[in-house]
C-alpha cells in the first residue's frame, strides 16, 4: 500500500464530530438552546425562591411589630396592678371603718371618712379597676370565686351557690386582680 492510501484510510477511520482541529485539540461544543433556557429557568427558580424567602421575613416581622405592640398596650393598661393591689387591703380597711363609724353617733366623723374612700375609689376607678358585682345566691364558679367554706345552705335554693361574700373581688380591665372570697351552701 502506498502512503496515499494510508492516509485515506485513516480519514475514513475518525469520525467527522470528532475531528481534530489543526492544533491537535477537540473543536469545543456551542451552548444549545436547551442549555440556555435552563440556565434561565434555574435563575428563575432562584428569584422565586428569594421573593418567598422575603414574603415570609416580611411577613414574620409585620407579626412581631404587632405582637410587641399589643404587648406594650397590655403593659400600660396593668402598669399600675402593683400598686393598686397593695391598696385593696387599705380600701377593705375604709370599709370596715364606715361600718363602724354608721353605728357612732359623730354623724360628722362618719361623712368625713365617706368622702375620703368616695375619693380613693373613683381615683382607683380611674386606673381601670372595678369591683366585681358577685351578690348572695349567685351560682358559685371556681374560677371566678375563691371558696373560703362551705356550710350547710340555710334554704334549698342556696344549696351550691353563694352565701355569704367575705371579702369583695376586683378586677383590673379584663383582669381579675382579686377573686371574691365566699363562704358556699352545700
């Protein structure tokens, strides 16, 4: 065989997608369009997951703003719960005083100390407390009432419901800052 036909052999041999260029390297392939629109697609993918990533931080701190908000308002209504509760036993006091001072007959005294817890009452009114209206014969709720006895009910109708109230129950907005304590007919 002659070198001619070496040569034409060995063409017919590598394949045309696999030809050598004249440096001896592969030719590199081109990008399809497949490729490409992938490409765009996973960028897409990635936006979008950045967009919900973001809705839900948004989101999340549009919750928290509320919660804080709600929380401080919470405190400002109760700021004063403290010091209101340290005054009920002095407002029990009050009351316990008039009761005795309505039996003196210094009708003066007595019209004296009434304006004085008038006064202490409307100004603890004014701070959002007020007292519970918890009356003899209402029906006895274990989370409203704090049960101090039970006696036998003095009428069948009393029989599970309040007796007697012993100390006067209060409330700060909507919360109990002092359960009623009652005596119960059982």
């Amino acid at each position: 065989m002659s070198d001619k036909n070496k040569t034409e052999e060995v063409n017919e041999t590598i394949p045309d997608e696999q030809a050598v260029n004249d440096t001896g390297k592969e030719q590199e392939e081109v990008p399809t369009e497949k490729e490409e629109q992938s490409v765009e697609e996973q960028l897409q993918d990635a936006l979008a997951k950045e967009k919900d990533k973001f809705l839900r931080l948004f989101a999340e701190f549009e919750n928290y703003k509320k919660r804080t908000s709600k929380e401080r308002m919470d405190l400002f209504k109760t700021a004063g719960q403290e010091v209101i509760v340290s005054l009920l036993p002095v407002l029990d006091d009050f009351e316990r005083a008039l009761k005795e001072l309505s039996k003196s007959e210094d009708k003066e005294m007595f019209k004296g100390v009434e304006l004085i817890n008038g006064k202490f009452r409307d100004t603890l009114k004014s701070k959002g407390m007020e007292e519970m209206d918890v009356k003899q014969g209402d029906a006895f709720d274990a989370e409203i009432h704090d049960a101090i006895t039970q006696i036998p009910a003095p009428d069948k109708k009393l029989k599970g419901k309040i007796v007697d109230i012993v100390e006067r129950g209060y409330k700060l907005g909507d919360k109990i800052i002092r359960h009623p304590k009652v005596v119960v007919g059982n």
